[in-house]
C-alpha cells in the first residue's frame, strides 16, 4: 500500500458532508472519497458527458473525443502525477471526473448563450453550475438534494483554478450552504487535477484537430514544444511514415508535460516547507505548477491552438449556430414553460431570478443531439455540422514536407494572438 504524503489529502480526517449519513450508507469497503468518486461516476450527469462536445460539435465520427473521454483522460494523467506526489489518487480522480459536469450543450458555444440569457439575473459559467448539479439538481437521494460530496470534493472543484475572488451567484450558493473556504488555495489534488485538465486538451484537441483536417502537422511544427516532441519522435522511429506518428507525438508531448509538472511541484513543495494539506491552502501561491519555460511552451500552444483550431472558421460558423440553438430555447422555454417535461415544469419557481435560473438548469443538462432536437420540434430547422471526416492524409499536405525531416522554424513567425481564458445530456 502505498504510503501518502503529510500534505495528502486524507479521507479519514475529512470536514465531512452537508448532510450525516447513517453508517448503514456506507457500502462496502470505501472512504470518504473513493465514495465520492463513485457517486460522480454513477450519476446522470456524468453519463450525459457522452453527448456533449469537447471540441467539434456533435461529431458523426466515433473517433473524436467528448466531454466524457476527455474527463477520463484527465482522470489517468491526474492520477499518474499525484501517485507519484504521494498525493490522494482517489480525491484527485473524484475531482477530474466531475470537472466539466457543468458543461451545457456545445460546450463554449452554449455556455455564452446562457451568459448573455441570464446577464439580467446574475448570468451562467460552467463552474459554478458543476457545484450547482452536484449540490442540487441531482436528486439520487430520497433525504436531500444533490450528491452530498465531501467537504474536499466540493472544494476542490470550486478552487481548483485558484482562490476565488468573485464567486457568481452558483457558487455563491453552495458556499452559503457548506463554506468552502474560497479565498484560500485548494489541495495538491484539486490543482494537480487542474493542471491535468491542461495536459489532456492541449494534446488530444491537437489530435482531434489533425484527424478533423483544421490541423497540418507542417503548422504544428512552429510550436517549439511540438517540434522538440516530433524530433524525438522521428529518431525514435526513422523509417516510419509522418501519418503514423502523430500519436506518438502526442504521447511524447504529455509525457515531457507531466514530467515537468512532478518535478517542478516537488521543487516548490520542497522550497514552501509545507508539512499539512493545511499549509498547503496557506501556501499563499499554487504548489502545483509548470517550470517557468514549460509554462511559457505551453501558453504559445494554447495561443496557437485558439488562432487556428477553436477559431478556426468551421468552428466559428458551428459555434454560431450552436449559439442560436441554445438562445432558442431559452426563449422559447421561458415563453412557454410547459413545454418542459413535468418533472421539470412542477418544479419552475414563480419568481425571478429562479425563474430563469431553472429554466438554464434545465437546458444545461441537455446533450447536444438533445438539444438540438427540441430546437427543431419548439423552434424550427437548423443546421449543424454533422460530422468530419476521418483522413490523416492532410497531415503536411499544405508543404511539400513529408516524412520525419522536421523543416526549420529559423524563419517562422509564432502566433501572437491573445491568450484566450480557458472555460467550457439527454435531458428529460
């Protein structure tokens, strides 16, 4: 059994539940958080994640990821990094699972829908609303509301980014109910798990993007960190073509990743001299962190990646009518409440702003095809991309480059676009 770190999170000595349990609830031989963890697996929610974009929007192709394999990816490096931290692998696992609950249909897209149709009443964001479902709109129970998580988890995953200075009326709520400590620093788990989250879009957007053709691998390779990956790629396998190595870039690139990120987070909890996950809040600065030149790699990634992946104008044009999907059917669901399900239309609070709050809980919950489908059958047709096609054969097809002879970058411009703040079932 593996021995944990004295700054671990420890189950045995957790703040608890919102709301006692009898022991009668423990079933079998778990702790506090692996019980969390299973309660986020076996929810809804989580299973809506399986329609719910990550990157392309209600792709036809069984290849590309989703909300939910991108939370599972996250979930294995997360626990990668913190077993080798001496860290909780289950409260981290707990934590990377349930990150992205709060999504709503379409990802970006549909969040800013629901920003600008609540901006009269306190507006949406999709942390909050992952606190919101776990806390509320989950109903498993017969005796309360919500998944009644531990103390860590929900703090966790209201801080994972960092203290939080502004908290939006979501979760401002949950901290009225079960304080979470927001102007501190979260657990090593909860920012490993966030750092995590980094490592697995950063990389498998850039996989997805060269299977979808909105990527060239000859684009890619202006990215130092990229080209450094693809030149270890090349030596390791010579005589292989480019197509077949594109994976394999992927993996080198997590790998120098996570390695940076255990050894940097070692330096730091070396140099703090914290001895306590409570020293760990009080810190004063995240433990969990990037060396300073792979932090400085990893945001040109992400400043390339906006420039010409997730503003790419394919992805502009279905963020756009993603975006009238959602308004639509907040318009018509506050014009008309009973065309909801009855679970959800006997529940509608007379008053504002529950009113309308409800009404964005509902269509937050929706998948995308769900989504979609009620827009057709409330509002009208629409159209969607409905899938892209599968073909590594673009991969350097904008250059005569082929093969593993990585091209200069001497003469290269970098992208200099700003970076862009990181955000992002059937409902019934």
């Amino acid at each position: 059994m593996m021995v944990r770190a004295s700054w671990a999170s420890d189950p045995a000595a957790t703040r608890g539940r919102l709301h006692g349990e009898a022991s009668g609830l423990e079933r079998g031989p778990r702790d506090a958080f692996q019980r969390d963890r299973d309660r986020i697996i076996h929810s809804i929610s989580f299973r809506r994640l399986r329609h719910k974009t990550q990157v392309f929007m209600a792709p036809d192709g069984d290849h590309f990821r989703v909300r939910l394999t991108h939370s599972l990816e996250v979930a294995q490096i997360g626990r990668t990094v913190a077993r080798t931290l001496g860290l909780n692998e289950d409260l981290t696992e707990a934590l990377c699972l349930a990150h992205d609950i709060g999504h709503p249909p379409f990802g970006h897209a549909g969040e800013d829908a629901l920003k600008a149709a609540l901006a009269g009443v306190g507006g949406f964001d999709h942390n909050g609303h992952t606190l919101r479902t776990l806390t509320a709109i989950e109903r498993p129970y017969p005796r309360w509301d919500g998944l009644n998580l531990s103390w860590e988890t929900l703090e966790g995953l209201a801080k994972h980014n960092g203290p939080v200075r502004h908290p939006g009326w979501a979760l401002q709520a949950a901290d009225a109910e079960f304080p979470l400590d927001l102007q501190s620093y979260a657990s090593l788990e909860a920012q490993v798990a966030a750092i995590a989250d980094d490592i697995a879009y950063d990389n498998h957007d850039i996989d997805d993007g060269l299977r979808a053709g909105l990527l060239t691998l000859d684009q890619l390779l202006a990215i130092p960190l990229v080209a450094r990956g693809w030149t270890a790629a090349c030596a390791r396998f010579p005589d292989v073509p480019a197509k077949r190595l594109a994976s394999e870039l992927i993996r080198a690139q997590i790998g120098a990743m996570v390695n940076d990120l255990v050894a940097e987070t070692q330096r730091r909890i070396e140099d703090s001299g914290v001895r306590s996950v409570e020293d760990v809040r009080g810190a004063g600065r995240a433990l969990a962190a990037f060396s300073d030149q792979m932090r400085e790699e990893e945001r040109d990634l992400k400043r390339f990646m906006y420039a010409n992946l997730y503003h790419h104008p394919r992805q502009l044009e279905a963020a756009a009518a993603a975006h009238a999907v959602v308004s639509g059917l907040y318009a018509a669901y506050s014009a008309d409440p009973a065309a909801m399900p009855d679970e959800w239309r006997e529940r509608l609070p007379a008053e504002e702003p529950d009113r309308s709050r409800h009404i964005a809980d509902f269509i937050a919950g929706m998948t995308d095809r769900f989504a979609v489908a009620r827009y057709r059958d409330l509002v009208g047709p629409i159209d969607l991309p409905e899938g892209f096609k599968l073909n590594f054969d673009h991969l350097c097809s904008s250059s005569p480059f082929r093969g593993c002879a990585a091209p200069s970058l001497s003469h290269r411009e970098r992208e200099k676009t700003p970076k862009a703040a990181k955000g992002e079932g059937d409902q019934g």
